[in-house]
C-alpha cells in the first residue's frame, strides 16, 4: 500500500504534515522508509533525521520511469511503513521533452512529467491529500471535488486539512465536505509556535539546527493527536513486491579511496549516488573542509556535492592550510567532481551577498558572486569536450538551483545547456580541466552508471602513476 503525501499547491504544508507523520510514527517504534519526489536535497534531510534511515529521491527526469520504481520497491521491502513525500501541487509537472517521448506511452502524461501525480500513478500507490483552509470554508470543497475528479486513475485516500483556525472553522469545513464523502485523515491547527526557519535556497538543514530535537518532538505531539491513524496504519503499511534484484554492478578489484566533503558546508548528496560509487568498490572517507586541516591519506579522488559555502565563506577562507591542501592534490592531477557548491569553493573567490570577497581554493580562474536571481530548472546538458566522465556529444540530465553566478565566462565550457521541457538554450555551463569536474548542474547517477564507473576509472589510473 503506502501513500504519497501531495499539496494542491506549493506551500500548504507537504512537509510539516510529512515530518509530523513520520515523527509521530517513529515514536512508535515502528521502521519507517521515507521518499521524496523531485530533485529536492534538504526536505529528505529532515525525513532522515525523523527515520534514521536516508530518504530517496524520485525523479522520472534525473532517472527514469522503470528507476523511481525500481528505487521504491527495492527500499520499501526493508521497513514496516512507507512514506512519499510529493512536490509542488498534485499535478504540477514538467512539459513534453524528448526524454518523456522515451520513457511515457502515455502523451496525455506530458504534462504531468515528474509530477506527485505521475509519480502516484507509477507506483500505484494513494494519494492524501493536503488543503491550506486558511482562507477557506465552504469552497475547500469544491477544491477537493476538483483535485478527487480531474484523474480517475488516481487513488484518493483523503485529506489533511492544513490551518485550520477554530473549532467553528472545522465545522464549516467538515459540513462542505460531507456531500462529496472524502475521508478526513487529519486535521492540523495553525501551529505559530512550530517554525522551521528557512533562508535562500529553502529549510536551513538539519545540522544548523540545535533546537531541531524539540521541533520534531511537538510535531510527534501533534501527530498522535491530530490524524486518524486506524485508517493511516492500514494505509502506510509498506507494500510487498517480488524479491529485487538491483542491476549487476562491476566491482574493482581493490577499493578505490573517495574523499566526499560533507559538512555544514557541503551536504547536497544523492544517498543512491553514494551507494552507488560503495557498491563499484569505492571507499568512502568524508572529511570537513570547515575543520580538518588536511585531506585524508592515500585518496584516489575527491567529490565536493553542493551545499551553503556561501554562508560559511569567511570560516572556509580562514581554513588557509585545506584550501593549501585540495589545490596542491588537484594540482597534482587528483580527479574531482565539484558540483555546484563544490564548483564555488573550486574559485578563486566566493563574493557574499555583502558583497565581501573570500579566498577559496583558487583552482577555477573566475569568482563566485552571489545575487537576488534565482536559476532554477531542469537541464539537459551536451558535452562539448571528451572530459574523464563524458564523451563529446554526451547528453546529461541534471538540475540546477542556485543563486550565484561565474564572473567569468570559461573558454572551454564543460557543457552547453538547454531547458529539459524544450530546446530552449540555457547558456554554456561549467568548467572542463583535465581532472576537474565543475558544474552548478546537480546529476543522480542511477541511470547515468557510466559517471562514476568513469570517475573511478580515472582514480585508479591516477593512483597508479
């Protein structure tokens, strides 16, 4: 069975019902696995924080169709419940492309591409729905009566009725409800005294949250009291599928040393990209570019994933003798990816929103300014050069979401880079040096295997010489 937990719209508290749901569930003891629809790195931090188990990514558009199911089924035969988290409102998707031509039989679905309600359909899986009735009484209904009738090949479970103000409120609710005989699962009152403070690009993550412990613990409050678990318990019980069997992975002989940055600073990782690289025989050794003071020994390569390096740059600047020790190794031909944050500490300078310039790494002739403008989207991404991950002509898929910008365009761009829902050009992006893998564009290897087999191919050759 499971559910997927979906909004009618942004904003109406996806996430704060989820992560209600999941701490009232985990204080129960019970095992639980949490997904999250989209391309999104923060909300599944919050859900692992609540679990104790990594959330998942589903994405039709960074994987594929026969991947998000795969991902899903192979996760959920390990836990007692099973949770998705949707994105956006119901319906809101990506438009046709030429990858939806591939993967969906089904034109009418384009619009809908990698939408909750493609993602549901994929799963089979109910819907519960969440409503901000704020500012609504009897038209809640006919919202509900729209989102319930628009696709009869979804299945409604009910609804969570989201702000609720006064017991008076509920009353108007429940009485324009009654005629369309959709189960009421939940009902959540203004919480002004739960607040999980946000910044520029969204939730500030979970480990810049020292008061993170009580906010999970009222949300665990709120959730035994405010859902109707009988009918929920049935529901989120997680589903049984066949024995999965994953895709048979070549191993190296020996295990090839990665030196992944995660920290504070860097912490947008795809958990399944990280499997993937450990089950390819990779070695993982997570160090902090905001407080060690050298790389680990005998790394073969180092992986910078995104994060906030905007926020910490004067505590990374200060860190002289890492920024010493990651240019002198990349200097020394080591192969590092270095997405998006991890393109930024690559610069030579990282120019705050004060407009205060901070020494990083040096490696990228260029600097990092950031700004008020938002790049935001999907991409697809041709490779214009042979690099140690792509051939030329190589299509990538990944996502952008960031708001800073290279003061200084490269000379020889790592890609050129168009809208996934149509040829519109985006631009020429990243940074292609022998060993340097620079990009703002986030990628999920689960259908790109070739990326990290690449990757350690090259840090096998490099330990070599």
């Amino acid at each position: 069975m499971s559910i997927i937990i979906a909004g009618e719209r942004s904003g109406v508290g996806k996430t704060t019902v989820t992560l209600t749901l999941l701490a009232s569930l985990r204080r129960r003891g019970v095992t639980i696995q949490s997904f999250k629809v989209g391309p999104d790195y923060i909300d599944p931090m919050f859900h692992q924080y609540v679990t104790g188990r990594p959330c998942r990514n589903l994405d039709t558009v960074l994987t594929s169709e026969s991947y998000v199911q795969e991902c899903f089924h192979h996760h959920s035969l390990k836990c007692e419940y099973a949770l998705v988290e949707g994105v956006m409102g119901l319906f809101d998707g990506v438009g046709q492309s030429s990858v939806i031509s591939r993967q969906s039989s089904n034109k009418r679905d384009d619009m809908t591409f990698a939408s909750t309600a493609h993602i549901a359909k994929l799963l089979d899986i109910p819907v519960v729905l969440v409503i901000d009735c704020s500012r609504l009484s009897g038209s809640v209904a006919a919202i509900a009566h729209g989102y319930c009738s628009l696709d009869s090949r979804i299945k409604m479970a009910g609804l969570v009725l989201n702000r609720v103000g006064s017991d008076r409120h509920l009353s108007f609710l429940k009485n324009s409800l009654a005629r369309l005989q959709i189960p009421i699962l939940g009902v959540l009152r203004r919480q002004d005294n739960i607040t999980i403070p946000d910044r520029h690009l969204g939730l500030i993550p979970t480990a810049e949250l020292p008061e993170l412990d009580n906010i999970i613990n009222h949300l665990a409050d709120l959730g035994d009291t405010c859902f109707d678990w009988e009918q929920l318990l049935a529901l989120l019980k997680s589903p049984h599928f066949p024995t999965f069997s994953p895709s048979h992975l070549p191993i190296y002989p020996s295990p090839v040393k990665i030196a992944v940055a995660r920290d504070k600073a860097f912490n947008f990782y795809y958990q399944d990209n990280l499997d993937i690289l450990e089950k390819l025989g990779a070695e993982l050794v997570f160090w902090s570019p905001l407080k060690d003071t050298q790389l680990p020994r005998d790394i073969q390569g180092i992986y910078f994933g995104g994060g906030f390096p905007e926020v910490f740059a004067s505590e990374l600047a200060a860190n002289t003798k890492i920024l010493k020790s990651v240019k002198t190794a990349i200097c020394a031909g080591i192969p590092t990816i270095a997405e998006c944050g991890g393109l930024m500490y690559l610069c030579e300078q990282i120019i705050d929103f004060e407009d205060k310039s901070w020494s990083m790494v040096g490696i990228l002739p260029t600097s990092a300014q950031m700004d008020k403008k938002l790049t935001l989207g999907y991409r697809r991404a041709v490779s214009l050069e042979d690099s140690f991950l792509f051939d030329v002509g190589t299509n990538v898929y990944g996502h952008e979401f960031h708001r800073s910008h290279l003061i200084t365009d490269t000379q020889q761009p790592l890609f050129d880079t168009y809208r996934f829902d149509c040829d519109e050009n985006t631009g020429f992006e990243g940074w292609n040096l022998p060993n340097v893998h620079a990009s703002y564009i986030h990628q999920h290897w689960g259908e790109s295997l070739e990326i990290p087999q690449n990757f350690l191919q090259q840090c096998l050759k490099y330990s070599m010489e």
